[in-house]
C-alpha cells in the first residue's frame, strides 16, 4: 500500500501529499490506496531520491549507452550494405565500360573497312556521342574521308564536339 503511495506522491510532485502541515488522505473512492501521508513520509521519500538519484542517473545513462551501441550496430550493418552495393555497381561498370569498348573498337573496324559514302550515311543517323567516338579511333584518313561525304552542319556539329573533347582532355592534363 504504501508504494503505491510513494508512486502516486512521485508522479504528483505538487501533489497536496507535500503540503507542510497536516497529512494528506487520499479518498477510498480513488481507488488506489487509502490512508494518509505524513510529513514523516515526505521526509523519507525526499531522503530516497536524494540518496539514489546517482543510482537512477546511471542506470539512465547505461541505457542510453546501450541504445547508442545498439544503433552503432544497425548504422554499421547498413553501411556495410551499402559498401558491398557500391563495390557492386563498381563491378558492374567497369564490366559496362569493357563490352562498350570492345564494341565500340568492333565498330571502328566495320567503319574503317566500309566505303566513306556508306559509312557517313551510317554515322549520319547514330547519336552524337556514338558518332563522335567512332570517328575518333578512325585513322585520319578515314575519318577525314567520312566527314568529307557528310551533311557539312552535322559534319561540323561533330567536329566542334571532338574539339571540345580535346581541349578538355589537354586542362585534364595541365592541372
């Protein structure tokens, strides 16, 4: 009964249980317990807490240790999932990139044995990065040979992006 009462007193610190003089009853109607608090009683549960109050402070910070370890665990299992997705997508780019070139030199060689006029027809109509790589592992002669039987505007869209290229490539190396 009477920890019942020490709990309603906590929860309650202003609770009339504290007033100074005369003690307080709680009602049977409350159903929680009946009887009365005396100053007594309030002299021993400020004597509690003050004396355990380091206790209940570091169980608190124990807990909040454990659930800062907990999470430390989840936060490393996801980075390690996401590490392993990473090296992944790493793989997997690399894997891209090395069928693109292997294609993309395929190309070169069906490019370079084609006659010029058939060639710029067949580059005319492909996207300009594709375009442009083609043209750019052709020997000169060649590639010069498919740009002369071009439209002159794509003709020259293309060599203004492999300028560009190059002018980009040679500040790569500069810095």
């Amino acid at each position: 009964m009477a920890f019942a009462g020490v709990l309603l007193v906590g929860l309650w610190p202003s609770h009339p249980a504290f007033a100074e003089d005369e003690p307080y009853i709680i009602p049977e109607s409350a159903g929680i317990i009946t009887g009365s608090i005396s100053k007594k009683f309030k002299e021993d549960y400020q004597k509690f807490c003050a004396n355990n109050s380091d206790a209940i402070s570091d169980a608190k910070f124990a807990w909040q240790a454990k659930t800062i370890t907990e999470m430390e665990g989840q936060l490393q299992l996801v980075i390690d999932r996401l590490e392993a997705k990473k090296k992944e997508y790493q793989s997997w780019v690399l894997r891209r990139e090395e069928f693109i070139s292997k294609m993309t030199d395929a190309l070169v060689k069906i490019y370079s044995t084609m006659d010029p006029e058939v060639a710029a027809a067949q580059i005319a109509i492909v996207d300009y990065d594709t375009a442009v790589s083609i043209i750019t592992k052709l020997k000169p002669r060649e590639a010069s040979a498919i740009l002369n039987e071009m439209d002159p505007v794509r003709a020259s869209q293309l060599v203004k992006i492999i300028v560009g290229a190059i002018a980009t490539d040679e500040k790569k190396e500069t810095n």
